[in-house]
C-alpha cells in the first residue's frame, strides 16, 4: 500500500479510517476499569492479555498481518498503519501482544526469509497463532548480546532468556541460538509448551510485563542462520520495533495530555479551575509542545521505516525518535500524576497504567541514551578522544 | 483565468521567466522586480500581487529553480515580509495592496513594526500612543519602542488609540506610518550586542492620510492580530537553509579537541531537539498546505526560542578560551538581522531576543493553553473598563 503520501508526516485516509476502527474496538472491549482488573489480577501472577481483544483486533481489523505481504497473507501495508495501531494501544494501555507478535517476532521472520518464515508468517498474519521475540525487551538495536541458548546437534534448544515480552500468549516462541555445531547464529521457532517454559515475573509495566523463558532440550526448527553478531532478522525486529515503539509512547503521552487538560479545567481551589493557574498552564503548555514534537518525529519514523528504498535515512528517523519519544512520555505521565493530586496517587485512578508503560517504555529497544549514542554516528557528531 | 498549479508548471513557469529574464545580464532591481510581476514573489499571494494564487508549499519549488539568482535579501526586510505584507494583503484596499506589496518585496521600500511602547508591551492593547481625526488626516502622537529597523524603513506598521473612552482592546485603529512625515523621530537604542538593531521612535504631530488606514476604524486590534500571528510563525516556522544546530555542529566537528563528554551529552540532546524542531516545522507546512492548518503555529516560535538560546550558549562554553573573545563592540546601525551570523559570542547574546521579540515566552505559552488546550484565562481587572480608566 505504497501510495505518494507515503512520505507525509501527516495521517492518510486509510489510516485515519484504521485508528477509528482500533478506538472503537478499544473503547468498546478495553476500557480503563477493564485495564485495571487485568492490570490487578496481573499483580497476582496472571498474565494481563485480553485474549478475546486480541482476536479482535488480529482477525476483525487484520493488525497481525499489517506489516505482512499480502502474498503471505498479509494485509500488504506498512509501518506507517502499524504505528497509527501502535497509538491508539498506548492511548489505552490496552494488553495485547501487537508489538510482541504483529511488530517483533512478525518483523524478524520477514526479515530472516526462508520457507518456514513464510509458513508461519502465513499463520501470524490470519491471527490463528500468536507469536514472541525470546530476546531481552530491553536489548537495543545497537548493541547484541550473546545468546543465551545454544543449539544443539540434536536440533534442540536449552538456556534461559529473561525480560521477555508477550511469551505467555505465545503459541511460538523465536529465539536466537548459537549452534554448537558450526558457532553459526540461527533463528530458531519453538512451539510453547514443548520444552519451553515460561514464568511471569512481577513486573513494573503492569499491561505489558516481562516474563523469563526456559528452554530444556526444546525441539526447535532452524528458521535460517547465519554467522555474525546478530541471528537472522533480530536486528531488524528490533530496529522496526524500536521506531514504531515511538507512536506508541505518543500515544501514551497523548492520553496522559488530554486527560490532564480535562481534570485541571473541572477541578477547583481557591474558587478557580486549578487549570487557570498559570503555573500549571505554562507547565501543560511545555507538555503539548513536547507532544507536538513527538508525533513529528514518530511520524517521520514510521513513514522512513515503511519506505524500503530509505534505509539509512530510517536509521537515524529512528535513533531520533527513540531519543525524544521515550522521555515525553515519561514526562507526561509524571505531569498527569503530580498535576491530579492525591487522585493520581490511587491504584483506582487509570494514571498509574500510563506512568509504569511510559516508564517501561523508555527502557525497552534501547534508551533515550542509547539512541542518543546512534545519532552520534549517524549524524556525524563523534565523541572526545580516550583521555588516555 | 486560473491555473490549478503543480510541481511540474511551477517549476516550468520558473525555468522560462529565468530564460527570458537572464540575471547575468539584468540589473539586480529589474530582475526583482519582474519576478514579482510573474508571480514568482510568492506564489501563494493572488496574481498580479506577485504571486499565482495558489498552494503556498509551492513556493519550495520556486525558490529551487532560481537558487543563485539575486534574492531581496530577507534579513534587511524581514519585518516587511513577515508581518506588513500579510496584513496589507488581508485588510488593505486594492489600491494600498497595489502601491505596497512590490516595492516591500523587491526590497525598495523597507518595513518596520511600530507596536510596543514604554507602557506596553506583553499587554499591546494598552498602548497609550494617540491618533486624533482631523478631517481627513490623522494626527499621531505618542512614543513607540523597540523598533527594529525604524533607521531604514520607508513605512512602518502601526496601532494607535483612536477611542480612549472604551475598553482598550476596542479603540485602537491600525495604521501604515509615513516614516518620512514631519514629527518622525528615530533615535538608536544600544543592544547587549554592542549594536542597535532596534530603536525610539518619537511621534508628534504626524500628520497621516486617512488612506494610509489599514482596516476599520476602532479594528485596530483584530488587524494586529493578523501581524503578530504571522510574525511568530516567520521567526519560528520558516524552512531554514542553515540552522543554529548546523552552526554548532559544524564547530563541533572541526575542534576535535574541545569535546568533552559532558558537551557531548548535552549537543546530542540538542542535536535530537533541533531535528524534533524540523520535522515540526515539515509538518505544520505539509498541515497548511492541505487546508487544515494544526495550532502546531503558536509552539514554533517557543521551541525555536529556547533552542536557539541553549545551542549558542552551549557553542561558547565548547569554545573555552575563544569563548572568552568577543568578536566587536562597536557601536553600530546593521541593516540586516542574521541569528546565525558573526561570531559565537553574538550568536548567544542575540538569541536572548529570541524569546523576547514577537511575544515573550510566557506570553506564547499563557496563547497555547488558552486557545489550543482551552484552559481557563486568569481573572482579570481590565476586560470591561474603559482604557482612560485602567490603573497606571
Ligand atoms: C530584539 C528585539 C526586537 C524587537 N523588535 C520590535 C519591533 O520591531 N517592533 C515592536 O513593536 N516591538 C519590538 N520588540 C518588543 C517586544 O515585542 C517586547 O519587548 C515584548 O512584547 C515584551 O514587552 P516588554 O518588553 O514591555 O516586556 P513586559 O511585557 O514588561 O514583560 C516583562 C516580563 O514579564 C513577563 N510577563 C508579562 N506579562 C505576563 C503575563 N501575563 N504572564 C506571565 N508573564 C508575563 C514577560 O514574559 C517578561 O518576562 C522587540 C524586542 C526585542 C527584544
């Protein structure tokens, strides 16, 4: 769906037409007292996804396969779509495994290539299985880690990755193995529930947690391999993942926006609307600039990434958004707590939802820092020489 | 007869006018001049004004087809561009659009903004300077302040009180000054730059045609309005072919040893916030030229400010020992204003206008809350009383 405004910063049509699908499924199955009592029953131990949301969302408006060709089953559309989707779910903190499965695990077997990518490409994007990235959520494109699981001879996989996103709704997991054969790194696809074990682990993002993933001697099917730093296609998950990521915090720092300017305007002290103070209006005045800048840079990043001609142009779109994104949204959310009083304080008030995303957010597919560090490089701005 | 314009036509339009109009062999002046008169000035203005009535993001693709010819040389009538022509153009009669827009544009006549006055300055509508009707003139007294440009302009932008008995925002009219009438007096105000860019002006008994009027009589504020809306979008919101960024990194580059981590840190920050700031700035104009104008206009100026004001200060501090040099004292009359231009040092001095000039800061931020986030005003004593009567 490459049409000539694919470079604009503003919205399409379709798209528009896609985020009003998304917020009336989202308004309608995923409101905020909806969100909490997942979020609390998820404080216990349980995973907060809304299976039926997700189905929802995956068949009905087709979100699992936006990012997949439609000779693959897919819906043949871009980033850019993925990230209006990627909005409206930070508007809501909704808990749904999009950017586990439909962005990152979706992303890193398009990018890997190959028979068994397609077919389960094929089976992803029909929403009929679900599948998770076993890679750390807070790796950034920037910089691998060794894997922690190894391959081996016998076509199974054993080791434990931790800080892993959507693995309990899961049906496949991928994960980058070294193989012990030949020291070549594949991208290996488990099924859940044969050898690989997954455990939640409280965790401070109450709608997206994290969860550690053991593999005991899981069969495994080699998606491709390759030698390198990186196994096939995580790189480029994460790099996609990272800039649209971007929308998603917009998203979250929208809402946080929005409903803060509502509370201050109702809110009264000193028989005035809290919100005609100056110190305050000034304070939300800084906020909406921050936003303002934010969907720019977010845009800008989704329309690079859905552009393949413009790769390294995408590279720094996305180092730029990454660096700027992450700290509005957790700016938002800490205005939307302070400037609601004690209110913002309460488990029962749907702030703390946006404030523990927006936190985790930063942290995940890199740090503002981390990105800060890329656009060093890619902007040509080297650091000092060693001292020594 | 109008032409629905594209890139191709425009482009087509630009590439014969230079054909017919070969500027090695033409003097600066008549080039200008008809290139308004093909409607090349700005395309977005309507035809025979100097431009062809259409999107003004087509201007982009004037501008590329004749880079390197003369230009008007907007750092000398900024004023004129960014805020007189489009007031002129929305309130003026056919007669001052036709005796104004070309000679301001080719550069002939230059523009200057006679708003703020010693009493009156964030709060405009309580300026005190008078204009009293006297069959068909005007008689203008008063003294305005701050004037960039008062030493070169040929006509100057100005809102007076014509009704005292009303509250202050309903009995102001505006007006173009003669700035070559009788009374006119212009005397340098010195900057913390060393120059004076900006100046007094002292009005007494000017003496002003009623058909220097721009718009009603008492719809002096509304007119304003107009200027100042597009003054904040030209000092913030205009496609820059050098930034602030740019200067800095290019210091940054060829000093390797000045870098420390610390500078390091902060010009990436800065670095990521000036490409923010563009992408802004791409948006709004991709926003105005689809007819659906975002309120993203009022923030430009306040994101512009401060960025100007911490990469000048950050290149100083990189600087260090060349930091601590000034580049001229002197007390001069610039003609032209370049942010971007002279040495490190006045770089950082002359952005501190920037959050000044056109409105201060706290002044755009109190606009974005109340227009665009719709938060309550303050209360406030001055609304319903009379100008004559407001405390002083
Ligand atoms: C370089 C430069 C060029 C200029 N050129 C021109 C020109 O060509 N023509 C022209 O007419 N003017 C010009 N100006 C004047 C400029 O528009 C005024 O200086 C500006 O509007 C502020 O007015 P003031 O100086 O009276 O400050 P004041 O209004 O007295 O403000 C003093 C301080 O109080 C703050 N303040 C005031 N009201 C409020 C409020 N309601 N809430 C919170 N804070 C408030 C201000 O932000 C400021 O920090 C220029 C100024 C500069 C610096």
């Amino acid at each position: 769906m490459t049409d000539d405004r694919s470079t604009s910063l503003l919205y399409t049509e379709v798209e528009q037409e896609l985020r009003a699908a998304v917020r009336d499924l989202l308004a309608d199955k995923s409101a905020p007292a909806d969100v909490l009592a997942r979020a609390e029953a998820a404080a216990g131990g349980a995973a907060p996804y809304d299976a039926e949301l997700w189905k929802a969302l995956a068949r009905d408006i087709g979100a699992a396969g936006l990012l997949v060709p439609e000779e693959l089953g897919g819906a043949g559309a871009s980033a850019r779509e993925a990230a209006v989707v990627l909005e409206e779910l930070g508007r809501s903190v909704a808990a749904v495994p999009f950017l586990s499965s439909a962005v990152l695990a979706t992303r890193a077997l398009m990018a890997a290539g190959g028979d068994v990518a397609a077919g389960l490409l094929e089976r992803l994007s029909s929403g009929e299985v679900t599948a998770a990235l076993a890679v750390s959520a807070a790796t950034s494109p920037y910089g691998p880690k060794g894997p922690a699981v190894t391959l081996g001879a016998d076509g199974r996989v054993s080791g434990t990755v931790t800080g892993v996103i959507g693995a309990e709704v899961a049906d496949v997991l991928l994960v980058p193995a070294l193989a012990a054969s030949d020291g070549s790194l594949a991208l290996c696809a488990v099924s859940a529930g044969e050898g690989a074990g997954v455990a939640a682990v409280p965790s401070l993002d109450l709608t997206r947690p994290v969860a550690t993933v053991t593999f005991a001697s899981a069969p495994a099917g080699v998606v491709a391999r390759r030698t390198g730093t990186w196994a096939p296609g995580v790189r480029e998950a994460l790099a996609t993942g990272a800039g649209l990521l971007a929308s998603e915090q917009l998203g979250v720092a929208e809402w946080c926006l929005d409903t803060t300017v509502a509370y201050v305007k109702e809110r009264r002290q000193f028989a005035r609307p809290v919100g005609s103070f100056q110190a305050v209006k000034h304070r939300l005045a800084d906020l909406w600039l921050e936003v303002v800048g934010a969907r720019a840079a977010a845009r800008n990043a989704a329309a690079l990434l859905a552009d393949p001609r413009r790769g390294e142009e995408a590279a720094s779109a996305v180092a730029v958004a990454q660096a700027y994104c992450g700290a509005v949204a957790v700016h938002a959310a800490e205005e939307c707590v302070q400037l609601h009083g004690g209110i913002g304080m309460t488990w029962e008030h749907p702030a703390h939802l946006y404030l523990k995303r927006a936190k985790a957010d930063q942290i995940i597919l890199g740090t503002p820092g981390d990105h800060r560090e890329a656009v060093a490089v890619l902007a040509d701005l080297p650091g000092p020489a060693p001292v020594l | 007869m109008s032409v629905a314009w594209d890139e191709a036509s425009i482009a087509e339009r630009a590439r014969s006018f230079l054909a017919e109009h070969d500027p090695a062999r033409t003097d600066r002046l008549g080039f200008l001049r008809a290139r308004f008169d093909a409607g090349l000035a700005w395309v977005h203005f309507p035809e025979g004004l100097g431009g062809l009535g259409t999107r003004r993001d087509l201007q982009a693709v004037v501008e590329r087809e004749l880079k390197g010819t003369p230009d008007n040389d907007p750092g000398r009538i900024g004023i004129g561009l960014g805020m007189a022509a489009p007031t002129v153009l929305a309130f003026g009669t056919d007669e001052q659009r036709r005796r104004f827009l070309r000679p301001l544009w080719t550069g002939e006549e230059v523009w200057c903004q006679l708003f703020s006055e010693p009493g009156a300055g964030s709060d405009l509508a309580t300026l005190a300077t008078r204009a009293v009707r006297e069959g068909d003139e005007w008689v203008v007294d008063g003294q305005k302040v701050w004037t960039s440009s008062a030493h070169t302009a040929r006509w100057g932008i100005l809102v007076a009180r014509t009704d005292p008995d009303v509250p202050k925002h309903r009995g102001l009219t505006y007006f173009v000054c003669d700035m070559r009438a009788p009374g006119v007096e212009v005397r340098p105000l010195r900057q913390i730059t060393g120059e004076a860019e900006f100046n007094e002006v002292f009005l007494t008994g000017v003496r002003l045609p009623d058909s220097l009027r721009l718009g009603e009589v008492g719809d002096g504020w509304r007119v304003a309005q107009t200027t100042l809306m597009n003054e904040r979008v030209a000092i913030g919101g205009a496609p820059a072919r050098r930034s602030m960024a740019g200067v800095v990194a290019d210091t940054w580059r060829s000093r390797p040893e000045l870098r420390t981590h610390d500078l390091h840190q902060r010009l990436l920050k800065l670095w990521v916030d000036a490409e923010v700031l563009r992408l802004t700035a791409v948006r709004l104009r991709e926003q105005l030229a689809a007819g659906h104008p975002g309120p993203e206009g009022s923030g430009m100026k306040l994101a512009f400010a401060r960025l100007h004001q911490e990469l000048s200060g950050l290149e100083v501090e990189l600087l260090r020992e060349d930091g601590l040099a000034y580049d001229d004292w002197t007390f001069r009359r610039p003609e032209a204003v370049d942010f971007l231009g002279r040495e490190a040092g006045y770089r950082y001095l002359r952005a501190k206008g920037n959050s000044i000039e056109g409105g201060t800061s706290e002044i755009l931020r109190n606009i974005i809350a109340e227009r665009v986030l719709g938060l309550p005003s303050e209360p406030r004593a001055d609304k319903d009383v009379a100008w004559k009567d407001l405390p002083r």
